[in-house]
C-alpha cells in the first residue's frame, strides 16, 4: 500500500508543478505605456513606476514610455516631482497578459510666497535702524524697573496682606472700636492731619486706577 502511494505521488507532482506554472503565468502581465501631460500630451521622461508594497519598478525613458512585468490584482504608483501622484490598479479579471496604457499626469500646482528684493541700505540707514531698533530687557533691567518706588508702590497694592499685617489691621480696627464703644466716632472731615494725609495721596496717585 505504501508503495503504491508513493507511486501516485511521483506520477501526480509533475502535474501539479505544471498547474501551478499555468496559475502562475496565467497571473502575470506584462504592462507599458507611454505617460503624458494631461494639459499639452507631452512626453514626461523619468516618471517613477513602482508596483506598491513590493519593492519592484522602473523608469520612463525620454519619450515618456516604460515597460515591466506585475501580477494581476497589482496597484502601480506614477510618481514624478511637478506632477500629482496617480495610482493604477490591474484587475484580476482581465484576461490578457499584455496591458497597454496611456497615463496623463497632473502638474501639481503649489505657490510660493512672494519674495520682494529690496536694495542695500546705506550706512545711515543702517545707523538709524541700528539705533532705534528696540532691544528686549535682560533679567538685571527688569529687575531695576521692578525696584523702582513707583513701580514698588503700584506692586504693593495688588499683594495680598500677609498674616502679622492682617493681624494688625484687625487689632487696631477693635482698637479704634472699643476705644469709641457708646460714642459717635469723630468725624475725619474736619481733621486737617487726615486731609493732608490725603492731599498727599492724590499727589502720589495713589487714586489713578491702573
């Protein structure tokens, strides 16, 4: 029985290496064309014909024609700098084993920004820009700015009170209220210390809203 198996063996491999070749060269086809310019038909040399996802390809001469052999179910890329990318695909359908194509590619318009030349400045002119031109502070001028009493001033109001001058503000509010328990408080209207103190003040710009 064993011998008679591998018998059958040896007498059916020659016909199923030979079915295997018809299926293989049955999917095989061979593709060319000639790739032009879709707005004057000209010739387009040096395209890039490159089956995709395999690494298999070729060029197109200088009157815009390649050849090169794909399997049937393959996606062929046309490629070239100037032109958009155009992606062919060969059915698995077609019965022929030769495809004759005629490819227009695209030009890929992309605009550039304007450039505009302007002459050398003179050496005044370039005095005059080089002194005007307005140079960020470092971290010492900022600091300088920051210590100045106006700018020390206008800082300290927006800070929040810290805890011994909240402290303090809250015992000489009891303070004053404790001292005048009973009594009307004296009115400050009258008091020329109060009025000076806030003429002073207004002179400093303590009221200017920043």
């Amino acid at each position: 029985m064993k011998k008679f198996l591998l018998y059958f063996l040896l007498l059916s491999a020659p016909y199923a290496v030979h079915a295997q070749f018809d299926k293989l060269k049955d999917s095989v086809v061979q593709f060319y064309g000639v790739i032009m310019t879709a707005d004057s038909l000209k010739a387009i040399p040096a395209v890039s014909v490159v089956v995709k996802g395999r690494n298999q390809g070729t060029f197109s001469n200088d009157q815009g024609v390649f050849s090169m052999v794909v399997l049937k179910g393959d996606e062929i890329e046309f490629t070239s700098v100037g032109y958009k990318p155009v992606l062919y695909k060969i059915q698995d359908t077609v019965r022929d084993n030769q495809i004759s194509v005629i490819q227009l590619l695209v030009v890929d318009a992309q605009y550039l920004p304007a450039t505009v030349i302007a002459a050398r400045p003179t050496r005044e002119q370039f005095e005059r820009d080089f002194i005007n031109t307005k140079v960020p502070d470092d971290n010492i001028e900022i600091a300088r700015q920051n210590n100045d009493a106006a700018k020390r001033r206008i800082l300290s109001r927006s800070l929040p009170a810290n805890s011994a001058e909240a402290a303090s503000t809250f015992l000489r509010q009891s303070a004053q209220r404790y001292y005048y328990n009973g009594q009307a408080p004296p009115q400050n209207i009258f008091n020329p210390l109060a009025w000076a103190d806030f003429i002073q003040a207004w002179k400093r710009g303590d009221f200017r809203n920043n």
